[in-house]
C-alpha cells in the first residue's frame, strides 16, 4: 500500500494543544492537494492515503509551500512480518535504481514499535545484508550513502521509503489569529509577510500606490508579489490598494518638508489600521528594519506607531539587508521585487529627512493641517481590492476579511 507520511517538529513539542495543531495542519494540505486524498493522524505523523494506486507526485510539490510540515516521504506500507518487510524492502531499492544508477547504500531502522522482536541494531544490518544478496553492485557506506533505504516500525505496520522531502517547517497558517500587512513592492515587506505566515497567522494586505507616478507596471508588480505570497496561504489572501498621491502632495508642499515621510507613515498607518478594524485583523505587519533608511530610526519609528492604535509587528527589526535578500530568494519573491517600478515610498523623498522626528512637533503640524482626515478617508473609499487564491486574481468590489 502506497501513501504519504508527513512529519512535523515543532508541532510535536505542543502538548494538550497538539491535536488542534496537527488538523489545523492537515487541514491546510487537503487545501493544496485535490480531494483524491483522506487523513489519518497519528501523533506526530499526519497520513496522507490515495484513493488511487498511484501517487501524484506532481502534486505532493505543494506540500513545500504547507508551513508547519518538517518532511514528507512517499512510502510503501506492509505488515509487521520480516518477509514482508524484505519483500517490500527489494521492490522499493530496484525501483530506486531503476532511475538512479546509485552505488553505494545505507539501511536506516526506526523501531518506534518496540513489541516487534527484532531490534533496529538487528534488523538494519539484517535488511543490509538482504539487499546486498539481490543487488551484489552495490556497496555499503555508513558515512555518505548515495541511497538511503528506511524502515519505520510503527504499531500499524512498517513504512518503507527511500526519500525525505523537506517542507517549510513552522507553525500551520491558522493557528496564530490574523493582521494586516503593509505591503510594498520592494523586497522587505514580502519576506516579512511569508515570516508571519510561518509563524502561522493569517493575512490580508494594504498596498499605498501613487497615480499617476506610479502606473500599470507598479500595479502589476504588486498583484504578482501578492500572488507569490498568496501560494504560502491555505486561504484567500486580501490585497486592498489605495491611492496616496494626494496625501503626499499635501506633505511635500509643507513648509516642513523634511518631515513629510514621517507624516506620510503616519497616514498610512491610520488607513490600514482602519482596513484592520473593517476586515476584523488583530495587528499590523511592517517590514521595517532598524536603521535601513532614514524613518526607521528608533525615534521615528516610535513616532510612527504613535498613529497605530494596533500592535505593529515587525519580523524583520533586526534582520541585515542580506539576511533579508536570502530569504526573499528562498521564498522566490526576489526577482519580483527588485522589478525597477516605484512605489509610493519612493515618490517625493525630501533630500535632507528627518532622522530623529519628535512626537509632539508631529502631532502639531497634523493639528493644523485638518485635511488630512478628510484624505485618508477619500482614499480608503477609492481604493481598488483583490481577492487572491493560489496565484489566481480576481478583482473583488467589498472589503472581506
């Protein structure tokens, strides 16, 4: 019987909490697999069981973007008897080497089954031997095994396989709440967006951008971002847009002009905390890094939140550029998000900005510049949504949470 066995890390260390973790979990992969497929979960295993004989292979690609999955193998079941077991064992290394000209092997036994009466160290050298009788080409090497052949002994039966394909560990979406991220084009915000997801909250997003200095191409930079973004979610992933350009033509033509980013921050934060209360989130989401850039000094950044009745997040607060360039790689955000259209953060920049913006002064020009409310609100309202789903995009017309 062939099936899939998904195994989990950190999920294992839960306690009472364990069960809501790993259904959590299989729920999310039935979400990216089609519904050929039933569930069994055991412990720290979750059961993956076709209704076909055949395994797609294919599909089980997926599982690479289900966070909360450590590896998975696609293995062959039989029962606790050594012919058995010796039976499957030869199928599986012939058909291994069938595709692979591998020379040289290793047996691996895990005995979590410890009524089966032959102990790992004595069944794996056992299973050793065997293969070398049927397959007298291949050669034994305990250190770096080119073919690696595995033998679990559960309660159930034994699993036999000769791959691990790792997944993206983490906690499963879902079991964390869910905010709102301010999502830009550039590379910072995307890779902070998928950290949070791995830490298994739920997202949905605000995109500022400035018309008509921004223009299709920044548009369509930010629904592929999105869409990449979206492959790591078992659910809808919201993109809510919404035009700055007015806001920011108030602030560059003020007689502070060196404050006029802090001022546009602000702004920002008090629309998306306001698409946070519409859609139900519980946070924000930034992408901001200590001293990056000139508003994300200590003091300004503390400026800033003061806007923010929400809790900010900022995943990557400590986080090198590399660091961040690394994972945006990994995550296969990077060449998106270096595409060379502007977004609103770079529209306007003053050539000397604050580094080190006050509180008060802030609040103070804010005070006497009462349009700004009446702006951010005219924004919101033109603000163009998207409901995305697995890379697909679809144009939607209400705020959904």
């Amino acid at each position: 019987m062939q099936l899939v066995v998904v195994r989990v890390d950190e999920i294992g260390l839960k306690n009472k909490n364990k069960i809501f973790f790993m259904k959590k979990l299989a729920e999310n992969i039935r979400k990216k697999l089609n519904k050929q497929y039933s569930f069994e979960i055991s412990n720290n295993r979750i059961y993956i069981i076709s209704d076909s004989e055949e395994i797609n292979k294919k599909e089980l690609g997926n599982l690479i973007k289900v966070f909360g999955i450590h590896s998975y193998s696609i293995v062959e079941k039989t029962d606790l008897e050594l012919e058995s077991i010796k039976k499957k064992v030869h199928e599986i290394t012939k058909n291994a080497l069938k595709t692979n000209n591998y020379k040289t092997f290793k047996v691996f036994v895990n005995r979590a089954y410890k009524s089966f009466p032959i102990n790992s160290q004595e069944l794996a050298p056992l299973l050793g031997e065997f293969i070398l009788d049927n397959f007298p080409y291949l050669k034994v090497d305990l250190k770096h095994p080119e073919l690696k052949v595995e033998i679990d002994i559960r309660r159930d039966g034994a699993y036999i396989f000769t791959d691990r394909f790792d997944g993206p560990s983490g906690l499963p979406v879902g079991v964390s709440s869910n905010g709102t991220v301010l999502l830009s084009g550039g590379i910072d915000s995307p890779v902070a967006s998928i950290l949070m997801m791995r830490r298994g909250m739920v997202l949905n997003a605000v995109n500022f951008y400035s018309p008509p200095f921004t223009g299709p191409k920044s548009l369509n930079k930010i629904l592929r971002i999105s869409s990449i973004i979206s492959e790591y979610s078992p659910n809808n992933f919201y993109l809510y847009i919404i035009p700055l350009t007015k806001i920011q033509f108030l602030f560059k033509d003020l007689a502070e002009k060196r404050y006029s980013v802090i001022l546009q921050r602000r702004s920002m934060l008090r629309i998306a905390n306001k698409i946070s209360e519409i859609t139900g989130t519980k946070v924000l989401v930034s992408g901001e890094s200590l001293g990056q850039v000139a508003s994300q000094t200590v003091e300004n950044l503390l400026t800033i939140s003061d806007a923010s009745k929400k809790e900010i997040l900022r995943p990557l607060i400590g986080f090198t550029k590399n660091e961040t360039i690394e994972l945006s790689k990994k995550y296969g955000l990077y060449d998106t998000s270096i595409l060379p259209y502007e977004d609103s953060c770079s529209i306007f920049l003053p050539p000397q900005p604050a580094t080190k913006a006050n509180v008060n002064k802030i609040t103070l020009i804010e005070d006497s510049t009462p349009e700004i409310s009446k702006l951010e609100k005219e924004a919101l309202n033109e603000s163009k949504k998207f409901e995305i789903n697995n890379g697909s995009i679809r144009e939607i017309t209400d705020f959904k949470n």
